[in-house]
C-alpha cells in the first residue's frame, strides 16, 4: 500500500527527514511518534501530498506521490493537527462545499452527510461552526476528511485538546474505520493513545527513523516482560542483594526481569516473615521506548 525510501526533506538549510524508508501494508492503524522537531509533520505531509521530498521516492497504493499529488489527494483524506474550519459556515453548507470539490453529486454528498454525521453522533442543530464546541469541531472536521470516502486517511493529532470522552469516541470511531479497511496514519503526543490502537508503530529521532514494527516487535527491542511484586515486610535489607527495591504506598515493590528472579524474591519474602500481596507483570510503553531513544540519542 505504501512504500517509501530514502525520504530526505530540508527547509533552508535544515534537514527536517533525513532518508526515512517506510512500509506500510494495506489497512490498519500506524503510528508515528517522536519528540518535538522529530519530523512526524513533516512525514505526514508528504504522505499526504501536501510536501514534495528534497529525495527519495513513495508510491502509495500504487500512485507516485511525487509525481502525481493530485490524483493521491482524491484517494486520501488529511486532518491537520489545528483544523482551521469556515466558522460562518453551516456544518451542512461547509460539507456541501467540499463535497463539490471532491467532484461528488449533491445525492451523493446529502448520503455521506448524513450516514458520518449520525456515525459521528454530531448533532449540530443548524448552527454555524464557530457556534460549536472544539470536541464538535473536530467531529466536522473528520466528517470533511472521509467525505469522499477515501481508503487512505493521515491524522495529526486527532484528539489533541479534546476532553477525554470525545476523545475516547474519536478512537473507537478509528477502530471502526480500520474495520471497514481503511489504512490510518496518525501522530498524537498522547501515546498512550498510539499504543492502544496502532498496529505498527515508527519512532522518529530528529528526522531519522530508530525504530519501527508491531507493538511486539518494538517491546521485544527495548526490553522484555518486567515482573513487580507488591509485598509487606519489616525490613526489606534482605531483598535488596537480589531486586530493586522502592517503598510503595504502605509497601514496598520489588522489580525483576526473569521468571527465577521472580520466584527468587518471593521465596526471600516469605522466607522473612512478609508477605506478598500482587504481582504484576509490564512490557515497556511507547512513553519508555520514547525516553529510551531520547537518552540514546
């Protein structure tokens, strides 16, 4: 579906991407993370169509982006990070207007208005846009990106600054835009968020890629299962020779790498006299990946 190489972009001097290579299969939700200045808009404004590469090349289902932005433009829908939306317009007239200029037919465009507006529960009442809250803003904003029904769909920031239940709905409403085969491409500083609902995930480090893949594959590479134990003692100095150790809320928490060193601590716990209350057991976040490339780097 889309498959890039090489992807180098500079502004005036500044190297903004420096050769990312990127491949992405046909549907599914990708991720696209990195620190600030990292080059995600940059990325996904070329994705879009909306940048040309300094070098490099990118087909996206099938269409060269360089060559053709246009042609990619009626095939994909863009949602910038700050939707700048006609605030004197109706949320019927504004899709009305850009449904003309996908080229579609006025049944057409009344069919997709009312079939995303009621998916996207945006019950706008006739006001004009600048009368409605930024949670329904946005909604009027996604509703303008699928208008034409695209099977390609890049995100900046989908929720940014949204409370966090239409942000909840935004992320169910991708999940079921994957379902119907979509291919999404978003960037969100909430990471949380991108682990939840990526499929695969590209980490950026001031415009080179340091890692990408499955959320399996990106915990396998910066680190397997950590096991905690939660536990009650009198004193933890025994402890302390096998584990790490830290007070935590009334207790004190243990963390190991392995299985053995799991059973290690709590055989030594019980050994002691305390006694274990949980043991939980945690794969690296993308939050961890993120800091861990920021050291590196």
């Amino acid at each position: 579906m889309i498959h890039g190489r090489g992807i180098r972009k500079e502004f005036n001097g500044y190297t903004a991407l420096k050769g990312v290579d990127i491949d992405l299969p046909e549907s599914g939700i990708f991720g696209i993370i990195g620190h600030n200045g990292a080059g995600k808009t940059t990325l996904l404004k070329i994705l879009s169509g909306l940048l040309t590469p300094t070098e490099g090349t990118l087909i996206i289902d099938g269409i060269d982006v360089i060559a053709d932005p246009t042609e990619l433009k009626m095939r994909l829908g863009y949602l910038p990070e700050e939707s700048r939306l006609y605030d004197t317009m109706t949320v019927d007239a504004y899709l009305n207007f850009f449904g003309e200029i996908y080229g579609m037919s006025r049944s057409e465009i009344q069919r997709r208005s009312d079939e995303l507006l009621t998916s996207l529960n945006l019950d706008h009442n006739g006001k004009k846009i600048g009368e409605l809250s930024k949670g329904m803003r946005r909604k009027v904003a996604i509703a303008r990106s699928i208008l034409h029904d695209p099977d390609i769909l890049v995100y900046d920031e989908a929720t940014s600054g949204l409370d966090p239940m239409t942000s909840r709905f935004i992320t169910a409403y991708l999940r079921t835009l994957r379902r119907e085969g979509k291919t999404i491409i978003i960037s969100a500083h909430n990471l949380y968020q991108v682990e939840e609902i990526s499929d695969w995930v590209l980490i950026l480090s001031e415009g080179v890629e340091v890692a990408s893949g499955s959320m399996d594959e990106l915990r396998e590479r910066f680190g397997s299962i950590t096991y905690y134990i939660h536990f009650l003692i009198d004193d933890p100095a025994s402890l302390r020779e096998i584990a790490d150790i830290i007070p935590d809320d009334g207790m004190y928490r243990a963390s190991v790498k392995t299985l053995d060193g799991l059973n290690a601590v709590t055989a030594q716990i019980s050994s002691s006299g305390g006694r274990v209350e949980r043991i939980e057991s945690r794969y690296p976040s993308l939050e961890e990946m993120l800091m861990a490339v920021g050291k590196n780097g």
